[in-house]
C-alpha cells in the first residue's frame, strides 16, 4: 500500500478474519475531514474524527472476540440465503 504525502502511518495491525489473514494500517491525514482512518487488507476502511477510536476498533477487526466472529458467521450466513 502507497501512501501519499499527506498521510502518515500511525500502526499495523495483524490478524485474521473471515478465515483469512488481514492486515490493517492505521493512518492519520490532516486534509481528510476525519483525519484518522484504518485501510485493512481485506478491502474495508474506516475514518474517526480523533485517534480514540483507530487502535481498539482495529484491534478488534484483525482480531475478532467469539461475539464478533459469531456476528461475522451469521451475517455470512444471511447473505447466503439471501443469494439463493
């Protein structure tokens, strides 16, 4: 991932969800109107109008609780059916 020159990397994150490895990159830029914002590997993103919210909620998407895989297991469930 190449960051522009207005961004600055704060952290990664290194996990997995869905069965899959994910990396996330916390990252802070002063143009954006929520300057802080994680890029995660699996193609999500998320934008927090102060750092507070980056590290806890990064944390918890590269590394799931069993209420949040079993919320992710659902969800994939859902879709399943409703594709049918």
């Amino acid at each position: 991932m190449q960051l522009k020159d207005t961004e600055f990397r704060i952290g990664t994150f290194h996990g997995s969800h869905d069965g899959a490895p994910a990396k996330i990159t916390a990252v802070r830029d002063d143009t954006r109107p929520e300057p802080y914002f994680w890029l995660c590997s699996c193609g999500a993103a998320r934008s927090f109008p102060t750092e507070d919210g980056v590290s806890p909620s990064a944390w918890r998407h590269t590394h799931p609780t069993r209420l949040d895989r079993l919320r992710q297991w659902t969800t994939g469930r859902l879709r399943t059916r409703r594709a049918r």
